[in-house]
C-alpha cells in the first residue's frame, strides 16, 4: 500500500481574488475548487503526495505565493 499526504488550504473573500488564488494554485500535485456562498467566494486548495517532505515543499512555496497575493490586493 502506497502512503498518501494531503493538507488542505481554505480561503474566502472576494471573486476577484479567488481568481488569483485559483491561478497560484494550478501547480502539480493541487486540486483547487470555488463556490459562491452568502457573496463570498469559498476557495479550497488540497494538495497530496506520497512524500510529506515533498507536500511540505508544495505547500510553502504557495503559502509564500498566497502571501503574495494577499499583499498586492
């Protein structure tokens, strides 16, 4: 049996930023959805690897990315 990781990233707020997030998170090893909901934008990001180093790596690289973007806005 192959070990699997996962870690989840949820966000919400504006359309327009959920769109930047879902472009950061079109990486290898990522699958990012949105949904409307009460006028915000709910934006999930799972990312999986069987290798929990190489999902740490992942995972803070779009951190670093998502701060980014929370900057700029």
């Amino acid at each position: 049996m192959v070990e699997s990781h996962e870690a989840t990233i949820q966000w919400s707020g504006t359309a327009l930023m959920a769109q930047r997030i879902l472009a950061a998170a079109d990486r290898p090893h990522c699958e990012a959805f949105s949904q409307e909901e009460d006028g915000e934008t709910l934006v999930s990001v799972v990312v999986q690897h069987t290798k929990l180093q190489e999902l740490r790596d992942i995972v803070d690289a779009l951190l670093v990315d998502l701060a980014d973007i929370e900057e700029s806005a």
